[in-house]
C-alpha cells in the first residue's frame, strides 16, 4: 500500500471533519503535491474530463499517461495516473504547471480533502452505497499555507464538485458489486478467464467513452452492459 494512503487508514479517525468545519489551506502552487505520488486513483469521469480538455480518445490518454493493475483486495482493474522519474512527479506536470487544471482529477481538486465511504454498521460492512456513508479526510498537505480558512462545503462548491455527488456514488457501488463477483467467480475460473473479465471490465467501464456525448448517460449504458453480460455468461449472476 501506497505511504500516503497507508498514513490515512491507520489515522481516519483523527482525520474525519464535517461538511461546515473550519479547515485553513492555501494553494501557492508550489507543485509538491505533484510529486512523490502513487496514489493519484482515476474514476471513468476523470479519464473523460481529461480526455476532453486535452481533445484525445480516452484511449490515447491511457497509453500516455495511466497504468492499470487489479487492487490486491477489491480484485477490481484500478486506473491511476502513472508517476515519472526519480520524485514519482504527475506525468501531467509540465514546467510545473497541471496541463488539466480546469479538468483535473477529483482527487487533486478536492485536495487536501479526501473522501471515503464507512458503514453504518461495521459488522455488515458496505452493501447498498448511500450519500450517508460519505464521510471526508483533511490530510496535512505539508505545502501551501494556511493563510485562507474554508469549510469543506464551501471547498468542494468552489471547484464545481457537488456534495451530492450521485455519480461517486454509483461509481462506489460499481466497484463494490464488481469486488463481490470477481472475488467468488476467481476461485473457480481459469487465469485466462479471469484476464478477459478484468480486460472487458477495465475497457467497458474506464475506457468506452466518446468525450462528444455526454458522461453520465455513456457511464450508466456502459455499467448496465457490463453486469448485464456477467449475467449472461455466469450462471449465478453478477450480483446486483
């Protein structure tokens, strides 16, 4: 696991804040919070916003600057941003500047806020994703200053991202229902069968957008599609 992330599962709970709590940060674009990152996680939208603002095939955006690998503990193709070089810097980092400022990732506009889902009983653990298993991070960004204060409300409203965010969520029960099948049906099919779900999962869900339509209804044709076809080719359903 990433140091970063490893760092926010072992203090979540020093970490959590509310939607109207105070938190002081100021962006000088410094740029250290491009570099030395593993963790710049991607969701299909981001790949269609980048794609869009940089005007190439969401395809072409992966082969530049993404990689893909199966998560050791969801078993679900997981897209992150690719680092470079000896300081791991943002391979959309150009003479320090972001080159999708306006379109960047979720995770690097909401900075130094984060967001994950908790159950509401944690001996059941996550099933049905609900805008009340949303809880938020303020993570020290150790760069910037702390000249500006801001509630988390008002952070998220300033970059465009909506606190009910219906697409994190659908995205978040996505990856969820796909865990759920890909862990059971991986003890009984083969590597290779394994290779072509993840491969039709990773291009079907991350990659088949066309950046001239709109996102949402693209999204949820792709989803319905995919678990539609698990349905078909296993017997036992793709569990939702």
């Amino acid at each position: 696991m990433d140091e970063r992330l490893k760092d926010i599962v072992e203090n979540l709970e020093s970490m959590k804040i509310g939607l109207d709590e105070p938190f002081k940060f100021h962006c000088t674009m410094c740029g250290k919070c491009c570099i030395h990152r593993e963790d710049i996680l991607l969701s299909p939208k981001d790949i269609y916003n980048m794609s869009k603002e940089l005007g190439i095939k969401p395809e072409e955006l992966f082969e530049r600057y993404c990689e893909v690998y199966i998560g050791p503990d969801s078993r679900v193709p997981i897209v992150r941003l690719k680092p470079r070089g000896s300081i791991q810097r943002c391979p959309l980092l150009k003479n320090r500047r972001c080159m999708v400022h306006k379109a960047k990732p979720i995770v690097c506009a909401m900075y130094p806020i984060g967001r994950c889902l908790m159950a509401t009983n944690p001996k059941e653990g996550l099933k049905n994703i609900t805008q009340n298993q949303l809880q938020y991070i303020f993570s020290n960004p150790e760069c910037g200053d702390a000249s500006e204060t801001h509630t988390v409300r008002g952070y998220l409203e300033s970059f465009g991202i909506p606190v009910e965010d219906d697409f994190f969520l659908k995205w978040q029960q996505a990856i969820f229902d796909m865990g759920n099948f890909f862990r059971k049906i991986e003890k009984a099919v083969s590597r290779e069968t394994m290779e072509l779900v993840w491969t039709a999962a990773f291009t079907g869900m991350y990659l088949h957008y066309d950046i001239g339509q709109e996102f949402v209804p693209q999204f949820e044709s792709n989803s319905k599609s995919f678990f539609d076809m698990l349905d078909s080719v296993f017997s036992e359903g793709g569990g939702r």
